[in-house]
C-alpha cells in the first residue's frame, strides 16, 4: 500500500474542494464540545465563612445555574447530532470528489443525515467498551475516596488517613492500570474499525452492526488498516506541535499581562482560538480524506497502477517459473544472384474497330380500328284495320 500517496492525494482534494473545510469544521466540534477548561487560583485557604458564603451564592443563583447546566447539555446534544452528519457528509463527498462527479455542499449534509442513525451507532458501539471501561474505573476511583474521608471522618487525624488511604489506593491503582491498557488496546482497535465501518455505513450503505463487524474483520485481515492509524498518528503529532507553537505566540503574551488584565489575557486566548479554527478544520478535511482515501483502494474501489508501486526502483521483475528456451542461432546470409533482365516489350497491335450496328426498322403505325356502325331504328307498325260494320239485312 503506497500510504506517501494516499496522503497526497488526500492532501489534494482538502485543498482542491475548500467547501469540505465546513464539514471538516462541524466534523470535529462534537470531539471538542466540552473540551475547554479555566483555572482559578487562591492563595487563601478555605474557611468555614468561605463555605458558607459560597453555598449562599449556590442558593441564590440556583436558577441560573441550572439554566446554565441544561444549555450546555443542549448544545453537546446539537454540536453531536451536527458533527456525525457532517463526518457522513465529508466521506461522500470525497467519494464524490474522487469519482470525479460535483461536490456540492448541500449533498453531503443530506447523505449524513439520512444515515445519522446508522453513522451514530457504529460510532457508539465502538465506544461503548470505552464507556464501560470509564465507569469502572470512576466507581473504583470513588469508592477508594469515600472509604478515605470515612475513615478521616471518624479518626480526625491526618496520619490515620494516610494508614487507611494507602492500602485502598494501591490496590485501586493497579487494577486501574491493567483497565487502562485493556483501554488502550481496545480504544486502537475499535477506532480503526469505527472509522472502517462509517465508510461502510456511507459508500456501501450496510447497517451499523455489519458495517462495525467488517472493519473489525479487516483490521485482524492485515489489510494495512493497523498501519494506515499509525500514520495517521505520525501526522497528528506533527500537526499537534504546529499547533502547540502557534498557541505558545499568543500564550506568552497572555501570561505576561493575566496579572494586571484578565481581560486583555481572555481576549489574547479568543484571538488564538480563532486562528486556529480554520487549520482545525483542514485537518479534520484531511483526516477525513485520507481514511476515505485509503478505503476505496483497500476494497478495491480505486484501480491502482501496479507499475511504480509494487517494483521499486532498481528492482529486477522475479524470474519466470520456467526454464526460457535458448535463442535460435543466426540465420545464414544468401548468396547474392542478380535477377535476369526483363525481357523488351512489345507495342500492343491496335484493337479492331467495333462494326456498326444496323439501325433497326421504324415498326407500322397499327391501323385505326373501324367504327360501330349504328344499328337501324325499328319500323312503326301500322295500326290494324277496322272492319266497317256490316249492314243488315232483310229477312
């Protein structure tokens, strides 16, 4: 597999097709919804009058603390429901891009929403071992501290909580360890194969189960999944150092008048996040395509040319499985014979004239047919002749 080339291609269509960049934006902000955090400093240390003042301000602005807990459920929520149909969206249009048919934006929100559902299950499932492996490690975490400020409860003394933290947080963190290298290999595996199984869920249109099981199977196939990740993270580490410096030009100003201006220092880290926006969203473009990249040859889709890729340069091509035949040997050269010299040729004799022809006779005009005579009229017939009467005679 040419991974130098899926880059390069992937590369290619993120900064060919720059409406991608939105996708790769929205792609990336369910990742990030809750990610930032702040800091607040106090030397003092607490006093029951500090408790007590902030559990009025609790009780005073409970309304809008809980307005403010419920928007932002509501916005992880929406920021989730956006970026699964716009990680859909971004892996049909790259298809789209590399089938060479149009890329238009519209059309991938519409793909990745009409299979969010199918797109959110693979992404749950393969998450899900992740969840379960948190949970455990949270209730081992908690219980550990609930036996240690019980036993601090009841003794008072710091050393007593130190005897009774001990034991529960050994045991507590080994087995924690083990779950996190269980977590580790789990969370390698079933990312690969959820981001196998959402390019199965969009160009194959399979379910999400299936779609999951069959990058499952192609990661254990040794199809170049496992190594196509590890590029992957090559590439987010050098990506993440670029970023680091470029957050470090805006940090150091930032720190320098926190001091005096905690506003001029919010204002610095607004400016720095709003730079990195736009490289933000190219890369989860190129992320995005390279893995779509990467799948269309794994399955096939993209003919690849086996000429430069499979024979490096100054290989020979293997051996045929059969002994060739010798050469045949040179043929001998003919003697040279001059061919004999034509004989002279003759004039042609002039061609008879063709003999005239006859003019054939006029043929007699037909006679005119005689005319129908009229048949004669019938003679009137004379009337019959009355006899006179006969007179009478004497008796």
């Amino acid at each position: 597999m040419d991974y130098m080339g899926i880059l390069k291609r992937a590369w290619n269509v993120t900064w060919k097709y720059k409406v991608l960049w939105v996708l790769g934006f929205f792609a990336g902000a369910g990742g990030s919804a809750g990610s930032g955090s702040s800091r607040w400093t106090n030397n003092t240390p607490y006093s029951p009058t500090d408790a007590a003042r902030f559990q009025a301000v609790v009780q005073q602005y409970a309304g809008l603390i809980l307005l403010g807990v419920v928007l932002a459920i509501v916005i992880g929520f929406v920021l989730i429901l956006i970026s699964v149909a716009a990680r859909g969206g971004l892996v049909h249009l790259v298809n789209e891009a590399e089938e060479g048919r149009e890329v238009r934006l519209g059309a991938g929100w519409r793909a990745g929403f009409s299979k969010w559902w199918r797109l959110f299950g693979v992404s749950f499932l393969a998450a899900l071992p992740l969840l379960i492996i948190g949970f455990i490690v949270a209730a081992i975490v908690g219980a550990s501290l609930v036996t240690a400020f019980a036993a601090y409860s009841q003794s008072g003394s710091s050393q007593q909580l130190a005897q009774a933290i001990v034991g529960p947080l050994l045991g507590a963190g080994c087995f924690v360890l083990i779950l996190g290298l269980f977590a580790v290999f789990f969370g390698i595996v079933l990312g690969i194969a959820g981001n196998l199984g959402i390019r199965y869920v969009m160009l194959e249109d399979r379910g999400a189960i299936d779609s999951l099981k069959q990058g499952w199977h192609d990661v254990w196939s040794k199809r170049g999944a496992v190594a196509m990740f590890w590029v992957m993270w090559l590439v987010a580490i050098i990506v993440g150092v670029a970023f680091a410096a470029v957050a470090a030009i805006f940090a150091v100003p930032a720190i320098a008048v926190s001091g005096g201006s905690p506003a001029a220092a919010g204002s610095l880290a607004g400016l720095a996040g709003l730079v990195l926006l736009v490289p933000a969203a190219i890369y989860g473009t190129f992320i995005e395509a390279s893995w779509t990249v990467f799948f269309r040859r794994m399955t096939g889709k993209e003919i690849v040319p086996m000429a430069a890729a499979a024979m490096p340069a100054g290989a020979y091509p293997p051996p045929p499985a059969y002994a060739p035949a010798p050469p045949a040997p040179p043929a001998a050269p003919m003697p040279y014979v001059p061919a004999p010299p034509a004989p002279p040729m003759m004039s042609p004799e002039p061609m008879p004239e063709p003999m005239a022809m006859p003019e054939p006779e006029p043929m007699p005009e037909p006679m005119p047919e005689p005319m129908a005579m009229p048949e004669p009229m019938p003679e009137p017939s004379a009337p019959p002749m009355e006899e006179p009467p006969s007179e009478p005679t004497d008796g």
